[in-house]
C-alpha cells in the first residue's frame, strides 16, 4: 500500500483551520478554494469537483474535534482506486498551526498521482490561509 504525507505551516490559528477542515460542505470555499470547484454533500457522501473538471466521491470515516482530526475515503474517482483513506489533522504550532495531510492508497501505482494531487491540494490550503494568525 502506498502512502503520501504532505503537511504545511500556517500563520492561522488551529481553530479557524480546523472549522475549514470540518465544514464538510463548503471545500471549494474555505479550505482548497480554486483547486476544488465545487462541493455538494449527498447523504453521507460529498461530491468534489476538482478545477481539472474530474469529479470524485468521498465518505467520512470520523470527525474527532478534540483531536481535529478529519478521516475520510474516496470511494468512487477517475483515478482507479481500489482503495484510499485519508486523513487531514491540524496541530497547534507556535502562532499558527501544522497542517498534515495523509492518503493510504492501492494500487501503488497511482502514488504519483494522487501526491501531485495532493501537492495542488496543500497549496490551494497554504493560500486560503495566507496573512497573520
């Protein structure tokens, strides 16, 4: 199984991130705004569209505030994915936060992918949080 780790510092505080991260319908909005689209949420599901026009559907596997900690899978993408799950956690770091995005994933060979994904990912993140804690 395949694993991608990216993480970044922030000037933001913890709490302002993570309220980002949970608000499970409104990605395109508050945390990766310009590389996601658009967001719908369907039962359990949400609906992403990325700014490359693919589409993919999630699932949350737990939401842990006292941790800030945001577990969730790709279920149904273009990539071909037997299996993935990712996790989104925000530390308290100084007068910001560490931001750190982990995706397990089969098969291995789609790891270039889903890392450069996840590249464009923590920097539409590093953007949306740009400027003073």
């Amino acid at each position: 199984m395949a694993s991608v780790c990216r993480e970044i510092s922030l000037g933001a505080d913890p709490a302002a991130v993570w309220d980002a991260v949970r608000d499970w319908g409104a990605l395109h909005e508050r945390l990766v705004p310009g590389f996601v689209t658009d967001t719908k949420v369907e039962g359990g599901a949400r609906v992403v569209t990325f700014a490359s026009g693919a589409v993919a559907r999630e699932v949350i596997v737990t939401v842990d505030d006292e941790a800030r900690r945001l577990a969730y899978s790709i279920v149904e993408s273009p990539l071909g994915l037997e299996h993935h799950h990712a996790t989104v956690e925000v530390f308290a770091e100084g007068a910001g936060c560490r931001f750190v995005w982990t995706a397990d994933l089969l098969p291995d060979d789609r790891a270039d992918t889903v890392a450069m994904l996840t590249d464009q990912g923590i920097a539409a993140v590093g953007r949306a949080f740009a400027g003073p804690a």
